[in-house]
C-alpha cells in the first residue's frame, strides 16, 4: 500500500510467492518486520510431506541478504499429516505458535497420510484446494488446538487441550500474554507465559501521514437494524470453476484408493492416527 498522492492505494505490487502449484494462506508479519510466516497447502513436489499437506512456512523479505525481489523461504514444520494454520511468532521471535489439527484423527489426516504412504503426488493442488477446504472443516471430527514449535530445536509442545476449533489467536504488545478463541462456542481465553518471551523491537517505520486518522473520513452512517431472514441455498449454482474442482478432486481422490489398494494392507494401512 502507498499514499503517494495523499490516498493509500495498491501500487507497485511485486509477487513474491515462490509461484507453481501451490495454494496460499499468509498468516502474520514477523516482530522485526523482516517478514511473514505462511501456509502452504501443497506438497512442494516432496512426496514425502503428502498431497495438499498444510505446511508452515516463512519468508524472509528484508535483512540477511533477503530483499522482496528474492525472498528467502524457510519450511518450519515437520510433515505430519495434520491441518495447521494461524500461525504467530512469539515475541522473541525463537518459538513459532500455531493452530493444529494434529492430535485428532480426521478424514483430511487420513487422505494426507495414504498419500504419503502411496507417494501421491497429483498436480492442480492449488485447484482443487477449495472443495478440499470445505470438507475438511465440515468434518464433524475437526478439532484444532495451539502448539509451540522450538525453531531452535525443532522440539513441539501442545499448549491447550480443548477440544474445538481454534481460529484466531495473538500476543499482546508486552508479550506476556497470548489471547485467542475457539469457534465452537464462541469464548476467548488468555493465557500468560512465564518467563515471558523477550519482545523483539520492530523497524523504525512511520505510519503515512494519509493513514492517520483515515477512519475519520469514512463513511458513518449507523447500519440498518438487523432483520429476521432465512437463507435459502438450494437455488444457488456453484460457479462453473468451482464445479470442475469438485470434480476434479474426485477424481484425485479416485486415483489415491486405487494406488492405496495396491499396498500391503489395502486401505487400513492409512488411517489417520489415534
């Protein structure tokens, strides 16, 4: 974003995704502002990790020779087949927390772990990640809870034990506490680290002079009082793109069973782990 006439504005974007067959969530900026941690849905060609694996990852964009012209990209996590996402660097910068669904079985667990066991590595992730998604998180099974990665040692810790789902989450600006919510029943915890994580001093940038105080200029009309509506779906048709990653996707998922049949066990060797 730039103000350069006096109106923030999208200018001079540079792409700066490694690019390929790759779906992407970007999660948040790093402490010092030398850049972002991310989401990765895609094995990366390693079939070790597995087919549309959710890996974290993160992108260096200024400082140790790194520039948004040639990030440097670092995988953090391990390859296990479990959903993570939301991920936050601790203060000091020396931990990494994220939302992971790795200690409960899901379907999507299962899927990822056959692949690995059938080295399946299909192409068009970045297609048929959408329909992916919805089932995913549709699964009745889905459960996510906070991990801390040691990105010294490389050592896991669980932090919580709640069994829901766990969307948002962040430090506060001492560092000392970490606030976050859960989707199922809408509540929100705090939790304190002691020792606090050292807080990591940011680069000196300025806000834009066009920035400060922008909501003033907004628009603050009071919004309509709310109505009572039902929200019918049966009448909607899912766009023609959408149509083919659904079927697409069957058509992957198709192909796995047929390798996964082939393997000692059949399918039972692949279920996800309890």
């Amino acid at each position: 974003m730039v103000d350069g006439d006096g109106t923030p504005h999208l200018a001079d974007v540079t792409v700066v995704t490694p690019g390929g067959d790759h779906a992407y969530e970007t999660q948040v900026w790093a402490p010092d502002g030398s850049g972002i941690l991310y989401t990765s849905f895609s094995s990366d060609g390693d079939k070790r990790i597995g087919w549309l694996n959710s890996e974290l990852s993160f992108m260096r964009l200024y400082g140790a020779g790194a520039s948004p012209a040639h990030p440097q990209v670092k995988h953090l996590t391990d390859g296990s087949p479990g959903w993570y996402e939301q991920a936050v660097f601790t203060p000091d910068m020396k931990d990494v927390i994220w939302m992971s669904s790795r200690g409960t079985p899901t379907w999507y667990q299962t899927v990822v772990t056959g692949a690995q066991a059938a080295s399946y590595d299909p192409p068009l992730e970045n297609e048929v990640f959408g329909p992916f998604f919805v089932l995913t998180v549709l699964d009745p099974k889905f459960r996510t809870d906070l991990y801390e990665l040691d990105l010294g040692t490389h050592a896991v810790r669980r932090l919580t034990d709640l069994d829901q789902v766990v969307p948002e989450f962040y430090f506060d600006p001492s560092g000392t506490e970490l606030i976050w919510t859960t989707g199922n029943h809408s509540h929100t915890y705090l939790g304190t680290f002691s020792p606090a994580p050292a807080v990591v001093a940011p680069a000196r940038v300025g806000p834009g002079r066009a920035w400060v105080d922008a909501p003033t200029h907004g628009d603050h009309t009071p919004p309509r009082p709310e109505r009572t509506t039902s929200i019918s779906l049966a009448h909607l048709t899912p766009p023609p793109q959408e149509l083919e990653a659904i079927s697409l996707m069957e058509d992957q998922l198709s192909q796995l069973a047929r390798l996964l049949q082939g393997l000692p066990g059949g399918g039972s060797c692949c279920q996800a782990p309890g």
